[in-house]
C-alpha cells in the first residue's frame, strides 16, 4: 500500500538497516542545513549593521580632519553632525532581528547599549554595554562549527565590535566632539590616530564576518549535494 518495497525488517533485513541509517542521516543533514540557515540570517544581519558603522566611521574621520579649517561656525555644525553620528551608531549597535538583539552576545532579549546623557544638554557622554561577553557556536557539519553572535563589547580581548580591552569607539568619538567644542586643534591631537585604528577594527571585523558568511555558504552547497545523495540512495533502496 505505501508503494514501498522495504516496510519493515522482515522484508530485507539488510536493505531495512541500510534505510535506517539513511533516514538517521537525513535527519541529521536537514538539522545543519537549517543550522546554516540561521547562522547565515544572522552574518547577514550582523554584516548589515557593520556596513553602516564602517561608513559612519569613515565620516567621522574626514570631520576630524576638516576641523583643522574650521571657523567657529563651520566647528559648531561639525559637533552637530558627529552629536548625530554617534546617535546613529548607538542605534546601530542597539539594531535587533525579530526581537533578538544583534550585538548583545547571549543576551539577546534587551538592548545591549544604554547611554548615558548630560542632565542639562542632553548629549551622550558615555556608552555603557550591558549585554553578554559570550558567544555561541552551532554545528553545520559532522566537523564545521560557526559562531551565530556576536558581542559588541569584550573587557578581556579584542572580539567586541565596539568596545573591546584596548578601545572604545564610542568615547573615541565622544573625545572627538569634546575636543571641538574646546576649540582644540584636533588634527595635532591623538584622536585621529584613534578614530583610524577603531576604523581598522571595524573593517577586520567586517572581514571576518563576511568570510564567515562566504564559509556558511560554502557549506550549505555541500549539504544539498550530501542531501541529494542521501535522498537518492533512500529511494534506491525502498524500490529494492
């Protein structure tokens, strides 16, 4: 009735375990294709918010280097345009996917940047991370393993997008601003060697995350062609 020549043991004891196995197969096969899945959704979205922080970054340095020409006119609407940069990288770094926050590491259910505001302006004048250090790898292969987060911030190594154990994007341009609205020479100052090397940070892990993404592609080619196979040899099988 089910068209099948194999249904139960009796009928090819050997062909039967055969089909067992494939179906194990199978099932562990479609498990890591929709592993891939989320892994690459997730690169995606995380490659999308890095993509916007990287040109940010970009902006603030060439502002760091008009400040040097600029009249006290031109110097306030410079602090107004990077006021606003850091308000839309905060935002960036506080983006979300469903509900799940991108750059939170394990925490995902709650935004992982709170900033803190000046009482009588209004102006940030740090960025706190409460989210997670840690992160999370998930099998896509029998030996393939990816990382599905990433954290924004690490106090003990370099991993965090925006703050790690040697820099802090945020205060970075923070200093930035504070430095113009001193009327400091910035050019002279160390703040565009910083805002270059935070800028390096990002584009590295810009980098990896698109290699990442390329990795999980990869993959998931190899997994339709192991799916294909195992399907095929399952149908060899039941016409036995």
């Amino acid at each position: 009735a089910s068209g099948k020549q194999v249904s139960k043991a009796s009928d090819d004891p050997g062909a039967f375990g055969m089909i067992r196995n494939l179906a194990s197969d199978g099932a562990r096969l479609q498990q890591y294709a929709r592993n891939a899945d989320a892994a690459l959704k997730y690169s995606t979205t995380a490659g999308q918010g890095l993509t916007q922080v990287v040109d940010i970054l970009h902006r603030i340095n060439e502002l760091s280097v008009q400040s040097g020409d600029g009249t006290l006119t031109s110097r306030d609407a410079l602090i107004a345009e990077v006021d606003t940069l850091l308000e839309s990288m905060i935002s960036i770094a506080n983006g979300s996917d469903a509900g799940r926050y991108t750059y939170g590491g394990l925490r995902t259910d709650t935004p992982p940047y709170e900033a803190v505001r000046d009482p009588v302006d209004g102006r940030i004048v740090s960025v706190n991370y409460v989210g997670s250090e840690e992160t999370r790898t998930i099998q896509i292969g029998d030996l393939t393993e990816v990382s599905t987060n990433t954290p924004g911030s690490t106090s003990t190594s370099e991993g965090g997008v925006f703050q790690t154990a040697t820099r802090d994007v945020f205060d970075t341009i923070i200093q930035l601003r504070e430095a113009l609205a001193a009327g400091q020479d910035v050019t002279t100052s160390d703040i565009p060697g910083r805002l270059q090397s935070d800028l390096d940070h990002l584009l590295n892990v810009q980098s990896l995350n698109g290699a990442r993404a390329e990795q999980i592609k990869m993959n998931q080619t190899h997994l339709l062609d192991q799916q294909t196979a195992n399907w095929d040899q399952t149908e060899a099988y039941d016409k036995m």
